[in-house]
C-alpha cells in the first residue's frame, strides 16, 4: 500500500503563552494618510496609508529592503536627519500633523521614543543613562524627582532588580539584553506615548529575546508601540495588529491572527508560508 502525504503551509502560533490579547479594539492613536517617501530621485514608499492604534504593539513585517524600517522613521521624524530624503502626506497623532511646521521635532521625538536595533546605551553610567531624558526635558524638578523617575524607569523595563545596586557602574557594562532594557528605560523615563522598535531582538540571544518580548506585552498596557521585526514568529507572539510591505508599499494590515491564519492578499500568503522573502 502506497501512503502519500499533503505538506501544509507552516502554522505560526499567534500567541505566546504570556501574550493576553485585547478583548476590545483599541483607538486609534496615528492615522497615516498617503505617505511617499524619496531618497534622491529613488520612491522607497508609495502611498501608505493606515491606522495605528493606541496601548497595543502593532508589527511590522516583510522582506529586507520593503521599507518597513524607512516607515518606522516616518513617525518621529528621524527621516530629517537624512540629507536628499523628502516624506510627503500626512501622519496625524492626537488630532495634529507631525509634519507640520510648527511641530518641533525634538519634542515630537519626546512623546515618541526610539529603540534601535543595536543596544545603543551613552557612554555613562546607568542612572544617567536613564536620567538623561527627563534633566534635559525639565521633566524632574529635583534629585528626589530624578530619582524617583529611573527607578520607576528602571522597573517598568524589568531592570531595577538586576541593577539597583550599582546605578554609578557604566550602562556598557551590562550584558546586550540588559542592555537592550536600560535604552528601553532610557526611553520610557521622558513618559512617551509611542515607542519604536526597530528589530529590538535581532542582536540579541534568545533567553534575552524573551525577556524583551514579554517587557513589551506588558508595555503595551501603558504606551503604543511599533515595532519591525523580521521574525515572524516574534510578530505572532508580540502583536495585536500587523502591517505587512512589500517592495515599497503596504500590502495589507489587519488583526494579527487574521494575518497569520486568513490573510486576504496572495503576496502576504506566500510571505508567511515561505514562498517569498
């Protein structure tokens, strides 16, 4: 007797055993509306439009080079800092257009906070690592203030219990993931309301991975957040919503689990099973 055997696509599990996803959908907090984006004379991006919502983790997924990352910039004005590149439309959070004129973008990039790829802590110790922020901002109106800030900081990110007691001691001397959550709490003590992350993980060992990946499922009770990842697997067990680009635009975005286990689109199908990338 000859058995035969049917492969079937790979099933990606939507949630991790720690992720709690969100009964009710949350508001939105950045409408995007028709975002072009040139370097030179070259479009990375072709007239994305979507909505991101508030106090949930919102992925963004595709192949290398689709623009996932360009985007990301997008939203706190990074792309301004690079000479010949030009963002056209409209990102309104809170009711205003973040490119407008008006809007300062040290101040925008206060209320949106960045995390790299790469832990990037300053070449300070740890408690100014974290202090930094708020001294500059006027956040802290004095030492007790200040202090009271990085260690509230410093929990938030999972941290304080691993380096309370050697706050004067360089942030490089910490291990890559500690690392990765010293620049988180670098991010959290100015008190943003979004927080990017650009492939926070991808420098990371995997018992350091999850420690990141569970800070973020409780994060995300407070703040919104936005992260590229070229995990998809990550995506899955991180996310509420997910984006996925392809080659400069935005193909389709809806519920995670919608994504992984019906997507509408046959691009984001083969995406996901591994017929491209």
């Amino acid at each position: 007797m000859v058995m035969t055997m049917t492969l079937k696509p790979p099933v990606i599990r939507t949630a991790a055993p720690h992720s709690h996803h969100p009964a009710t959908p949350q508001p939105t907090k950045i409408s995007v509306r028709d975002i072009n984006v040139f370097y030179g004379e070259k479009q990375a991006l072709n007239s994305i439009s979507v909505e991101i919502p508030g106090k949930a983790v919102t992925a963004f997924i595709g192949p290398s080079g689709c623009g996932k990352s360009t985007f990301l910039r997008c939203i706190n004005r990074m792309n301004d800092t690079i000479a010949g590149c030009r963002v056209e439309g409209q990102i309104v959070m809170d009711g205003q257009d973040i490119n407008d004129r008006s809007i300062d973008p040290v101040v925008l990039r206060a209320k949106v906070g960045m995390v790299f790829q790469k832990p990037n802590p300053f070449p300070k110790s740890i408690f100014e690592n974290v202090a930094y922020g708020p001294r500059i901002h006027g956040i802290a109106s004095n030492k007790q203030d200040l202090e009271g800030i990085v260690e509230a900081s410093l929990k938030k990110a999972g941290l304080w219990a691993e380096v309370s007691d050697r706050l004067n001691q360089p942030g490089t001397s910490l291990s890559g993931g500690q690392q990765q959550r010293l620049v988180i709490a670098r991010a959290i003590a100015v008190n943003p309301e979004v927080i990017l992350m650009d492939e926070p993980c991808s420098a990371l060992d995997p018992i350091a991975t999850a420690r990141v990946e569970e800070l973020i499922d409780e994060l995300r009770q407070q703040f919104c957040i936005v992260i590229v990842t070229h995990s998809m697997a990550q995506a899955a067990r991180v996310s509420q919503r997910t984006v996925f680009f392809h080659m400069g635009e935005l193909i389709e975005s809806g519920s995670t689990e919608e994504i992984f286990t019906n997507p509408r689109e046959p691009r984001t199908q083969d995406y996901i099973t591994g017929r491209i990338g």
